[in-house]
C-alpha cells in the first residue's frame, strides 16, 4: 500500500493493472484503491485548489470506471464514492453510491449515519 500513498495516481493504475494480469488478487479492492489514490493524491500538500478539485472529479471517474470493470466496487468503495459526490455536490451520484452501499452492506456499522446522509438528498 506505500505505492498507492508515494505514486501518481496514474502510475498506481498501471501497476494495479499490471498486478491483476500476474496475480491472482481481488479486483473489487483494486478498483476501490485506484479511485482511493485519486483522493489520496488531492490530499497532498501543495496542489492548488484546482488541482485539487481535479483530482477529486479523477477519483469519482475511477469509481464509475472501477463499478464497470470486472469484480465491480466492494460494499466501501459505494461508501466512498457517495461521500465524495457530496463533496462535489453531485446529489444524485451520491444518492446512488450510498444506496448501493446499503444495499450490499445493510447491517454496515454505519448503516444509520448514511440512512440519514440519504434522507438529506431527498
């Protein structure tokens, strides 16, 4: 996990990818870290904030590209993605990623906090 906290989001993309092609490893969590790198990589010291709203808008294309891509988003990767479409106030991406995170994960520890994050966008 260092490469996903050290490397350009685009150079942890292309050894993710690499890595499914050699290994056997699952390609939900993969999906979920590419689009994790994204927001890592926003979160670094120094980025304008246009760079930074750049590389959030990257993160939630690499959560739509990873929901299509064989293995799809784990339960977390939903969470995630709903909680930075708020961010980006894209209302109706978030309702859809949060609701997609209760339903594969309806006893999640935080079901309720996004049961209401959910009644807000209503």
């Amino acid at each position: 996990l260092l490469e996903l906290r050290v490397l350009h989001p685009d150079q942890f993309a292309h050894l993710a990818d690499k890595q499914i092609r050699d290994w056997d490893i699952n390609k939900q969590l993969v999906n979920h870290m590419k689009a994790e790198s994204w927001i890592r990589y926003s979160d670094r010291q120094g980025l304008s904030s246009s760079r930074v709203r750049e590389a959030r808008e990257k993160a939630s294309q690499a959560f739509a590209a990873g929901e299509k891509a064989p293995g799809g988003l784990p339960a977390d990767g939903y969470r995630d993605w709903g909680m930075l479409a708020l961010e980006l106030d894209d209302r109706d991406g978030a309702k859809y990623a949060l609701e997609q995170y209760l339903i594969l994960s309806p006893e999640a520890w935080d079901a309720r906090f996004v049961e209401k994050k959910l009644a807000s966008l209503k």
